[in-house]
C-alpha cells in the first residue's frame, strides 16, 4: 500500500502540474485512490472469476495477487515520473493558443498509453506465480486474463469518474467534477483523438 500511494502519487503530481501546483497535489491523491477503489470493487470478483474459471484461487489470495500487481504497477509509474515530468514541461500552458484542445487530447492519450504499460507490466509479472498457484496452468491462465480485463475496464472508468487529472480547456481547477457519472472513459479517448487529428 506504501508503494502504491507514492509510486502513484509521484506519477499523478507530474499529471496535474500542467494546471499547477494545486492540481498535482489534487492528482497525487486520486491516482492511488483509483487503485485502492479498483481494489476494492475487483477484489471479490476476481476470487469468484478464480474459482468459477476452476484455477483453484479464492477471494483472500486473488486479493494478494491484485495488491502486489498494483503495487509493482506504482513502482512501474514511480519510475516514468520523470518522462511525464519533462512531457508536462515542454507542453504548452493550457490556456495558451488554439490548439488546446489537442494538447489536452494528447496529454490524454500519453497518459493512458503510459498507465496502461504500467498495468499490463505488472500484471505480465503476475502470469507466473498465478499459473503455479492454480491447479492448472490453462485455469490460471483464464483467471489471469479475466483479472486483466476486469482491472482495466474497472480502473478506466473510475478513474473516469473521478476526473479531472488535467483540466479541459475551458474548465477551472478543482477535485471533482460535479457530474461524474455523465458520460464514460472510452468516449473522452475518442474525443482526444478527433481532437488531433483536427489540429
């Protein structure tokens, strides 16, 4: 959980310190809590996925597994800190030009790309103890991949849900937006990418 909270909060103050430094301190905070909230809802499912796809895996060790993939995911972030640093660095202040709406779609995007490496990394690391922990390697595999999906598709749209991360052009500085349940993740991916590709 230490790893998690600063692997992650080093990450996320690099994410909100284009919109300074209130809304770094503000992402430090919300990128573990997406974890520990995705932890938390996937948990249960993931013991019951183990035991329904016959890996033998219950809700108390899938709940291991899961915490240790996302602390090894928070180590991964911890260390991309400075490439999000220095991306943030050399983009435009937000404000600045027409082109804003393209920053914030590739700032999106870089950001997604760069969560989802870190995810998927971690979780390449887990493929192993998960096959020789289950009664089978072929059942370990399936609950391994069922976790993924399940720890993506969930992670996203909390981390939808507690957005901002980076402020949209236009918006204004703050912890939570006061509709967090209007619209998805994967419709605010399709919106950065028409938006650069129309810059």
């Amino acid at each position: 959980m230490a790893l998690i909270t600063l692997g992650c909060g080093a990450y996320g103050f690099t994410v909100g310190l284009r919109n300074g430094w209130e809304m770094g301190a503000y992402v430090a905070i919300k990128l573990p809590l997406i974890l520990f909230i995705t932890l938390l809802f996937n948990g249960l499912l993931n013991g019951l996925l183990g035991l329904v796809l016959g890996s033998g895996i219950g809700i108390r060790k899938s709940i291991q597994f899961l915490l240790t993939g996302f602390a090894i995911m928070a180590v991964v972030l911890g260390a991309l800190s400075p490439v999000s640093f220095f991306a943030t660095l050399n983009m435009p202040a937000s404000g600045d030009g027409s082109g804003n709406h393209a920053w914030h779609g590739a700032s999106l995007l870089m950001h997604t790309s760069l969560i989802a490496f870190a995810g998927i990394t971690a979780h390449a690391r887990l493929l192993h103890y998960v096959r020789e922990f289950a009664d089978s390697n072929r059942a370990g595999t399936h609950a391994f991949f069922a976790w993924l999906t399940g720890n993506l598709f969930v992670g996203a749209q909390i981390s939808w849900n507690l957005r901002p991360f980076f402020v949209s052009p236009g918006l204004k500085v703050e912890f939570l937006r006061d509709d967090p349940f209007n619209g998805n993740f994967y419709e605010s991916v399709m919106v950065a990418f028409k938006n650069i590709a129309q810059f």
